[in-house]
C-alpha cells in the first residue's frame, strides 16, 4: 500500500501547440513532500504523460491508500493554473476508489528545512529543459535545485508570498551541492535553480555559488537562474559564471520607465538595462529577458516601447507575456477594484492556451493586448540582427530551431 503525491498534467491544455517547447520540470516540491512519508510514490500525470483513465491504471497497480495532489509547478503561479485541475483530479480519484485526497494549492511545508532531494524518486529521463536553455548542448536532461524560497521584493503582479506562505529565506548551501552532485551523477547538467530570484549578492548566494564551485563540477554544468537589474554587479556574476550559470533571467518587463518603476518597486533606468545585459554577456552568461504588456498604464507606445527596448538588448531569448493578474498580489486587489473581469479557470490564466483571457489596461482591450504579444514574439525572433546574432553564437542548427518555432501559429489564427 503506498501513497501517491500527484502532479496534474495541464500541459496540453495550457500550453496547446508549444507544448513540444516548454520544459518538462521535475516536481522538487512533490518529491520533497513525497519524502515525508515512508510509503510516498511520486506520480507526476504531466512527464508520464497520463490522462484520468492513465491514472487510474497506474494508482491500481501502486494499491494506494492515500492520495495527495500538489496544485503546483515550478512556479507559484502555476498554482492558480492548476487548482481547478486539482480538485477535478480530486472528485475522480475518490469517485473511483473512495479513498481519502488532499489537495494542495500552496506549499504545506517548508522546503528550507526538507533536506536534500531523494532523485531516486522519480525518473530523470522523463524530464527535458526548455527550448532555449539546451540550445547547443548535445543534450536536453533537466533537473531542478533551489537555494531559497519566496523573495524579498514586493512587485506589484507577483503571488511568491502567498505561495510560500513565507519571505524570502535561506537553504543550506551543502543541500544545493548535494542536489548538484547528485543530478550531475545522474547525467543531468541542465539544471534550472528554482529561486524565484537566486542572483542577488548577498552572503548566503555566494556560499551557494563557492559550494557549487567547489564540487569541481562547474564547467559541466548548465544553470539558469532569476535576476533582477538591480541585484547584480561584476563580481557576482564572476562567481555565478564560475559555479555554472549559464543563463540569467531578468525580469525587465516594460520599456516605460514610470511604469516599470511602479510595477517592480524598484527604479532602474532603461541605460542602466542596457549596462547591466551587456555586463552579464561580458561575463559569459546568455541573458533571457521578460517583458509584459498590458500594464494598466501601458498604450501603444508605451508597448512599442518595451519592444523596442527589447530589440535593442538582443537577449539570446526573450519571454513575451501579457500582464497576468494572480490571485495573492497587490496588482489582483487593484484590478478587482477597478472592476475589471478578470480569469478564473487555469486556461484562462495559462499564456499559450486558445482560451487564455487577457486583461484590459486603461488605454486598450486585453485582445489588442495578446495581439501585440503575439506580433512582438514574432517580430523578435525573426530580426534579421538578432537571427545573425544567434548563428554566431550558438551556431546554424539553433537558428533553423527558432525559425521552425516562429513558425508555429499558437492561436490558430493563420
Ligand atoms: S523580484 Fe520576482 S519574485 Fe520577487 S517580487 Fe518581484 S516578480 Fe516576484
């Protein structure tokens, strides 16, 4: 008799035909749960590819006496994608065998104090990095490690705090090279670092950075972690790169620089954007930069704007995202009090689902925002600086790679 710690398998349903490029994460915090009880059996419906009947057959054959659904994916924000997910995995399991179900839709635990991943628990092969992460590595294995949990920046869309249940605290920096170690022994090198913002330069990242050095494994490795413009600076980097990161994330957002500095409660300049993405390619890490449209503020120009701006950086990868309004964050109170209808089910909340619901700003629809978005994603890959850019560093197999994904008609609409 076992228990079963259940991730939901939204893929198909959020992600429609990006699917195939989306990474296939493995459930650290589901393992980690599984590992509180003896008998815990991680199932995760989304790697082993499973439907309800999928399940079934595969919850027979474990004879399960419990079971235990974690809402959740490698982001916060995926629990309010998957709590609708959840609770009908819920209503099936029990109508199926009457036994009893938790449902999960934030952490129940604290990760900080877990100890080291179990990865014996799950199968790595299942697992595979995004698109952009293994472009010219010979292989796509992915695994996952985190250093902290929650963050302690208060931007106006996050919903970190109300997941974690928690500010912004510390791991152990043994337990992340332990789960280095293990997951390279594994032949896993793509590894994603899950702190929501991880480049900071504080004390305890660079204990983590000197720890992951120290395992002598670093030039194998293949990291990407959270940043923000305003956390990092030359010698941090230097201990990043030399601890195997290899790809940072800024969360840049607009091109606006009034409506970036209300969203992210931080205030950096478009030239000081500009300094700090150079600074990261100089210390020989790719940089991926976020951008949002559909501020409450934001108009046409003020979108043109944040394209340009993204343009300009030329990121080796650039996430398009219209402005999602999460349950647990300042920006959910202020659009409830405007009045504004906003998402309920997980398609709605999920970017690349046909039945993603946009938000409007105070200028313009939520359609013309999701239009822009899509116009701006294949503006962006298809630049002819850009796609030059990418041949010479990565090599021709990545730039035919891009072309066949701008290819890809998400909506259906041409
Ligand atoms: S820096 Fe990132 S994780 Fe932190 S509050 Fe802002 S969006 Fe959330």
């Amino acid at each position: 008799m076992t228990t079963a710690f259940i991730k939901p398998n939204t893929k198909a349903a959020h992600y429609g035909r990006v699917a195939s490029l989306s990474a296939i994460e493995p459930p650290v915090w589901l393992t980690l749960l599984a590992q509180t009880v003896a008998d815990g059996v991680v199932v995760d419906m989304e790697a082993e590819g499973l439907d309800h009947e999928g399940l079934a057959a595969r919850l027979g054959s474990l004879q399960v006496r419990r079971a235990v659904i974690l809402a959740t994916g490698s982001h916060p924000s995926a629990h309010v994608q998957q709590a609708s997910a959840a609770q009908a995995l819920k209503a099936f399991i029990t109508g199926r065998w009457g036994i009893p179900v938790d449902v999960f839709e934030r952490l129940p635990f604290d990760p900080v104090q877990a100890g080291a991943v179990d990865w014996d628990r799950i199968a790595l092969e299942r697992y595979r990095a995004h698109n952009w992460h293994a472009w010219g590595r010979s292989d796509k294995a992915y695994g996952a490690t985190f250093a902290s949990v929650s963050c302690p920046f208060a931007c106006d869309f996050c919903c970190v705090k109300d997941f974690y249940n928690s500010g912004y605290r510390q791991r152990d920096p043994a337990l992340v090279a332990a789960d280095i170690r293990a997951l390279t022994a594994k032949g896993v090198t793509n590894i994603k670092m899950m702190d929501e913002l991880f480049a900071m330069d504080n004390p305890g990242v660079r204990a983590v950075c000197e720890a992951i050095t120290a395992t002598g494994l670093a030039p194998r490795l293949n990291i990407w972690a959270y940043a923000r413009i305003d956390t990092v600076n030359p010698p941090l980097l230097a201990r990043l790169r030399a601890a195997g990161v290899r790809w940072l994330a800024y969360g840049i957002e607009s091109g606006d620089e009034k409506i970036r500095g209300a969203a992210l409660k931080g205030q950096f300049t478009n030239a000081r954007i500009r300094d700090v993405v150079a600074m990261t390619k100089d210390a020989g890490i790719h940089v991926l930069g976020n951008f949002m449209f559909g501020f409450w503020d934001d108009d046409r120009a003020s979108m043109e704007a944040t394209l340009a701006l993204a343009e300009a950086l030329m990121c080796e990868y650039a996430n398009f995202y219209c402005v999602s309004v999460y349950p647990g964050s300042q920006l959910y109170a202020d659009m409830h009090g405007r009045g504004v209808d906003l998402p309920v089910s997980g398609e709605e909340y999920a970017q690349m689902s046909p039945a993603f619901k946009p938000v409007p700003t105070a200028h313009v629809t939520g359609q013309a925002v999701l239009a822009f978005r899509d116009a701006a994603f294949a503006r962006y890959f298809s630049g002819a600086g850009y796609l030059a850019m990418m041949e010479r560093v990565f090599g021709a197999d990545t730039v035919a790679g891009i072309r066949a994904m701008t290819a890809i008609n998400i909506r259906g609409t041409r």
